[in-house]
C-alpha cells in the first residue's frame, strides 16, 4: 500500500440490553391498567469532570414509544408526563385521551435541542383497558450521529405499583 493512507473513522454505538428477571415477566401479565416509569436521557453526561467538578455533556434526541401488545383489543392512553433531573413536571404528551388499536403504537420525540430534562429526565405512562389485556411495551431510543460517531442506546419502562 504504497502512497496510500487508510483512513479508521471510529464508530461507537453503545447499546443497553434489558435482562428478562422474574419482576419483568411479572410485568408482562395481563393487566387493566398500570402507571410506567421511564428513564430518559435529554444529556449524557461523560469524560472526566474539570476543576470546576462539571463533566461534559452530550445532549441526544429520545423517541418514547409505547406499543399495545394485545392482538385484540386496545388500550387507552391517558398520560405520558414528562419530569425533569430535580423532579420538575415539564409538559404532558398526551393532551386528551388516547386509543390505541391492537398492535398500534404510539410515539413521542424529545428533540436533541430540548435539554431542558437533563441528564436524569423521566416519563411516567398511564394507561387502561376495559378488560385484562397485554401490557403495552413502552421504550425510548436514545440517538446522537455524527459524522465519525453514532450512540444509540434504549431503555424500557417499569410498573410502578400503585
């Protein structure tokens, strides 16, 4: 290779996997109605801190999607409530209720630009069913792509008993 150069562009793609436990499964029994929290990531916050204590920070788009697993019937959608690091309610996503038909989905974006929520922002889902259904699988996908980097990572919701 002779007068040429290769040229390594580094990717990173991080990827968080979701280990099936006993208390997701539990989750995943049919249920008429659950409250879900979500974590999200409007910042990521990486490398090592400077003399002030302040680490960097890299703010990513999330997209919360909420899928009705049932094949036949649906659920309604009653909040997608969206908090902030310190606790702070931000805004509501779902303005009226919603339905969702069987196997339909629903999603919302937090923009790359909203950083308001920080690095520990959070969702909490409420949704409910006239009958006993499949819980709806909520997640959101976290993405930041340039040009020589991608990170990609997801996290799932929990039931948060009520």
């Amino acid at each position: 290779m002779t007068g040429m150069r290769a040229r390594i562009v580094p990717i990173i793609v991080l990827a968080l996997a979701s280990l099936v436990s006993g208390a997701v499964l539990a989750q995943r029994a049919p249920s008429n109605g659950q409250h879900l929290y979500l974590p999200i990531y409007a910042v990521i916050q990486y490398g090592d801190r400077d003399r002030s204590g302040t680490a960097r920070e890299l703010p990513v788009s999330s997209l919360v999607s909420i899928h009705n697993t049932d094949l036949d019937r649906p659920i309604r959608l009653l909040a997608a409530r969206y908090f902030a690091t310190d606790g702070k309610f931000l805004r509501n996503f779902v303005t009226a209720p919603r339905v969702l038909k069987p196997m339909e989905t629903v999603e919302f974006l937090v923009e790359r630009s909203d950083v308001v929520g920080g690095s520990g922002a959070n969702f909490v889902i409420q949704w409910d069913a006239a009958v006993p259904v499949s819980p709806p699988l909520v997640q959101a996908l976290h993405v930041e792509l340039q040009t020589n980097r991608a990170i990609v990572f997801t996290t799932d919701a929990v039931v948060i008993p009520r």
